[in-house]
C-alpha cells in the first residue's frame, strides 16, 4: 500500500496573496513589463483552451494575458514575476509530521498536490518541518499537467511510488478534489470530518479495498 498527502490546508497552512492579479502585476511591473490598464479582467479571462482537469501552468496563462493585450514579457518574465509572487509564509500542521511518519510504516509516501505555481511546492516544503527525503515521490498537477480529482494525477502517483492505484490511500482536506482517488480506484482519507491527529489510527486501520474515510 502507498500514501499520499495533500499539501496545502492538509500537511501545511501557507499564506497566499489577498488579490493574485494585483500581485503578480506588481512583479511584472519590477520587471518592466508593461502591465495592461485592465490587468485584473484580463487575469480573469481564460486564455488557454486546456482539456478538462487539465492545468494550466500560471505563467503560461499569465503570458496569454498579456499577449491578448498586445503586451510581449520577454526573458521569461511572466514566470519569475508569478514565482516571486506567491512567496508564502509556511507553518506545518500539528499532527502533519506524525501522519506522515505513520504512513511510513505502511509503504511508500507522496506529496499529490494542486498547484500551478512552478517551484512553489518545493520552496513551501523548505519552510516546513519536512524534508524532501521524507517523500518518495512528489507529484504537483503544474508537474503532471492533471489537477485533482482528475485520475490522472494519482495514477501518476501511484505509478511514482510503485503501487496500483487501487492501492493508494490518499490523505487531504478537499471532499472534491481529494475525494477524487475513489473515482480513479484508490481510498479517501478526508479532514472534512477527520482530525490530523487521527489519521495515524485511520491509517492503520485501512485496507487497499476500503472506499470510505468517514466510516
């Protein structure tokens, strides 16, 4: 059996800015990008035709935006202004470090996150109270190009860790989207109404054919 891990709001809690538009406009702007008069509607529209539970990696949706206002970021601008936007201040959860620890004792551990900000996973995880070696694998939808629920992405972790999907119990906070390993065959362990502290005994009590993680 091998485990996943959601990140965000489940191992770790992590600021991100209040408006995301004006952020990374102020980054693009210390780039001398000249940033549209109607940046915040044009962050808003789509501007990539993605297959659905695809992601879209943001600067790549960043650069469209510009480009339908007739603006060029040139020298990799749209990515280092989006990079250094979301900058978070990061705190481990209480019980983050012993879930992870007693999923260790029953196989292989990952990180399946939802996150289309490059590098952003990794830095977050610098400022955690977890190391890279404590995964076996780290699997980000701006990696893999799938976001959760898509089956995609757990495929790829189970893949990652060496396990049948049907035999990857994944731990997050989000009933929609982490709720998604049951659609691609594996088990659900939800904090909706599950605290961090229990998931060691959740875990050692779950079986590769269990589909339930509010039982």
């Amino acid at each position: 059996m091998g485990v996943s891990f959601d990140l965000f709001g489940t191992l770790v809690t992590a600021d991100r800015p209040d408006d995301p538009a004006d952020a990374v406009a102020t980054e693009l702007a210390k780039r001398d990008v000249a940033v549209p008069d109607d940046w915040a509607a044009a962050y808003a529209e789509p501007h990539v035709d993605a297959p659905e539970g695809a992601e879209v990696p943001l600067p790549a949706h960043v650069s469209r935006a510009l480009a339908s206002r007739g603006v060029d970021a040139e020298h990799n601008a749209a990515r280092r202004a989006v990079v250094a936007a979301f900058d978070p201040t990061v705190e481990t959860r209480p019980g983050a470090i012993e879930a992870v620890d007693a999923a260790r004792k029953r196989g292989p551990v990952a990180i399946c996150s939802n996150c289309s900000v490059p590098e952003l996973v990794g830095r977050t995880l610098v400022r955690s109270a977890f190391e890279r070696d404590d995964f076996d694998a780290i699997v980000t939808s701006v990696g893999c190009g799938w976001r959760k629920p898509a089956p995609e992405i757990f495929d790829r972790t189970a893949a990652e860790l060496g396990v049948a999907t049907a035999d990857l119990v994944h731990v997050g906070d989000d009933p929609r989207t982490d709720g998604g390993i049951e659609t691609a065959g594996g088990t659900a362990v939800l904090l909706e109404d599950l605290s961090l502290a229990a998931v060691p005994a959740r875990l050692a009590a779950a079986t590769p054919d269990e589909h339930s993680s509010n039982d």
